[in-house]
C-alpha cells in the first residue's frame, strides 16, 4: 500500500524521525488556517500517490496566509498525471542549504534490503542513476544485522555527503531504518533529505509503500487505507480475506492457488478471442479452504460487479477435497437467493472430483452448469458471457 506524503511523515514523525511540521487539509480556507497557526511560510503541497507534482503546478510557496489560500485554491481539484487532488498538505518551509537523497527498499532481484543515498537530491533518481550513477550508492543491507549508527554513516559516506554532516546523516538514516522495519515497509524514500543552514538533517519529502501481507500484525495501518480510491469490491473481499484484484471484463473468475487462478485468466482470455473478445472480470484466489461460508463471500464480491455476466468456478482438489467445494458452492448458492442470478460454470478436479461433481448434479441448481475440462469450462463462460 502505497501512502500519501502527509501519512509518510505520521510515521517519520512516531520514530522521530526531523521534519517540517505541518497539517493536512482539504479546503483552501484550512490552508489559510494552518499558514496562520504556523505563523511562517509554508508550502502548500498537493497530496497525490504519483512523482512529478512540481512540474504540474502541485507545490507552491506561500509567504502569507492568503497566498496559502489561493495556491490551495488553484491546487485543489488539479489533474496531476491522472490523479485528482483532494488534500493538501500545508508544511513550514524550509531554508535549504543542500538536497540529498536516501531510501530503504526490498531488493527482490538480490533477495536482500537495499539502501540507496546521494549527494544529488532534489531531483528524479531515475534521472541521477542514468546521468550521474557514480553519485548515486547502492549499498546491501544484511537483514540480520540492519543498520546501525556506524553503518548509517557509511551510507551516507558512499553517497558523497559532505563530512561535516555524516554524524547527523547518520542519525536521520537509522531512524529511517527503524521506520522501514518497524512498519514492515518495502520502500521508505527521502527525497530531499535538506540540510538547512543550522546544519540540521530534516526530511521534507516522504514516500512509505507498506507490506499488505504483513497487515496482520500492524493493525494500525488500516487507518491509512484510502478508501475513496479502493474499488468497492476489492474492500469487501479484503474484508473477507479474499484475494482479490478486479479487472476490466465479463468473466468472473473463482479458483483456488494463485497459480490455477492465473492460468485460468489466460485459458478464459483465449476463449474469449472466440467470444466477442470476453475478457476476465477479476483475479480472485479462495486459497486452500474453499468452505460455504468462503465460496459465498466470494459469489457475492463477484456477482456485485455489475461488468460481470457469467462466473467460472475453476478448483482443483487437494487438501480441500471436490466433495467440499461442491457443498460449499451449493450452500453458497443457498445462502446468496436470490442475489446469485448470473450463470456459473464449475469445473472440479483431483481429490474426490466424483463425488463433487456428484452432490453438485443431484443438487441440480438452474444457474450451474458442470464442465469436464479447464478449457470447456473457459470456453462455456466466455459463451454465456457474450449473450
């Protein structure tokens, strides 16, 4: 989950990490409120989950409580690289001496951590990495060991930071550090980390992307859900515990192991050729424990997707045997009435596939429509879905 800017410094600011303060907003009449408390220039900076909002008019110095006002105005509303601006951030501005960069990131390549620091802040790393790369330091992080004051510094130090401010360096970085393993964070980004002309180390940036995975020990991170921007039905499957990613077609599709859902998008993508061009409506993994109660709450994610007009029930039994995917499909259906109203094709196979498909032809339900193969079955659902 990637994080808003303002969130980002929440959690600088709870592992003490130096930065502007500053308050959010979303009305032009709170920035002036803030401009006034802070009582000195701020800036007023548009809150979006994309790179570029200077260049799009998105940061604006304000010197006055009225200029905060009419930048937040202007800013609020503003289209930047397709992302509506709908909070401000109102921050103290800063006198800066210099701009550097630092960040923590998984390194999956290396299957290792990643700090990577700069003199050259204040401008894209994309750009510093392809014009300058002897300036930009990629030092690997020993995830047993971490980072310590001694190796803050030597990050700091190979990323050319003058030596006058490695100590203060070196303490911003460990607190960065902290923030990254504390919040089971896969990337936490400076940019600039400012060195103002007392030669204090602050962050004036912040870019945090947390660990979905790691949701249930941080608890805390809910609060941070952008909720307006999350697709309605993907919150109700996490509400589920449902993996769940809606895409833009007509096939619903329900299947259990990542790797058969996967390949069931492919097998329905090609089928659909046939079919109008009927595309996959989602990507939705029940994992291994297909019950009543998991199969309903995935009927009826899917079925709420007004796109979707048929569903695909492709499951392959293992430890959850096909005799209970097949109750659990037939008590779904029970238990959803009148609300399951869009055709499912249901292939099973492996563990006790006779006697699922069994219970699911004597249970004779209008809506289900058996197949013997993957393939049959894409090609059947993609049919249904073209009517």
């Amino acid at each position: 989950m990637d994080l808003f800017e303002y969130q980002a410094k929440e959690l600088f600011a709870k592992h003490n990490v130096p930065t502007t303060p500053g308050r959010v907003t979303d009305t032009a009449e709170g920035a002036r409120e803030i401009a006034t408390e802070i009582g000195r220039p701020v800036m007023v900076k548009a809150q979006v989950k994309v790179g570029g909002r200077g260049k799009a008019g998105g940061v604006k110095y304000a010197a006055t409580p009225e200029d905060a006002y009419e930048h937040a105005k202007n800013i609020l509303g503003l289209d930047i690289k397709g992302h509506v601006v709908k909070k401000l951030l109102v921050a103290e501005a800063s006198d800066i001496a210099e701009e550097y960069y630092i960040s923590f990131l998984l390194d999956r390549a290396n299957r290792t951590y990643l700090a990577m620091c700069s003199v050259e802040g204040g401008m894209e790393i994309e750009e510093v990495a392809a014009t300058k790369p002897e300036r930009l330091a990629k030092v690997p992080v020993d995830a047993v060991k971490g980072v310590d004051l001694a190796t803050a510094r030597s990050i700091a130090e190979q990323g050319h930071l003058p030596a006058e401010v490695l100590d203060a360096a070196a303490i911003t970085i460990n607190k960065l550090w902290e923030v990254f393993v504390a919040e089971d964070a896969t990337l936490v980004e400076v940019n600039p980390l400012v060195r103002d002309p007392q030669d204090r180390i602050l962050a004036l940036d912040g870019k945090v992307t947390l660990d979905a995975n790691a949701d249930f020990r941080q608890p805390g991170h809910a609060e941070f859900e952008d909720r307006d921007a999350t697709d309605p039905l993907e919150l109700k499957a996490k509400e589920h515990d449902l993996n769940y990613v809606k895409l833009d077609g007509a096939v619903g599709i329900i299947g259990n192991g990542a790797g058969l859902v996967m390949s069931t998008l492919d097998v329905v993508a090609y089928a659909g050729e046939k079919h109008g061009g009927v595309k996959p409506a989602n990507f939705l993994d029940i994992g291994g424990g297909a019950s009543a109660e998991v199969m309903a709450a995935g009927l009826d994610v899917i079925l709420n997707d007004k796109q979707v007009k048929s569903v695909f029930v492709n499951v392959f039994g293992g430890i959850t045997s096909c005799d209970a995917v097949a109750n659990g499909i037939v008590t779904a259906l029970n238990m959803l009435g009148d609300e399951a109203n869009k055709p499912l094709v249901v292939r099973l196979d492996g563990n006790n596939v006779d006697e699922g498909r069994k219970i699911l032809a004597d249970a004779n339900h209008p809506l289900v429509i058996q197949a013997e193969t993957m393939d049959a079955g894409a090609d059947k659902a993609a049919e249904l879905a073209n009517k």
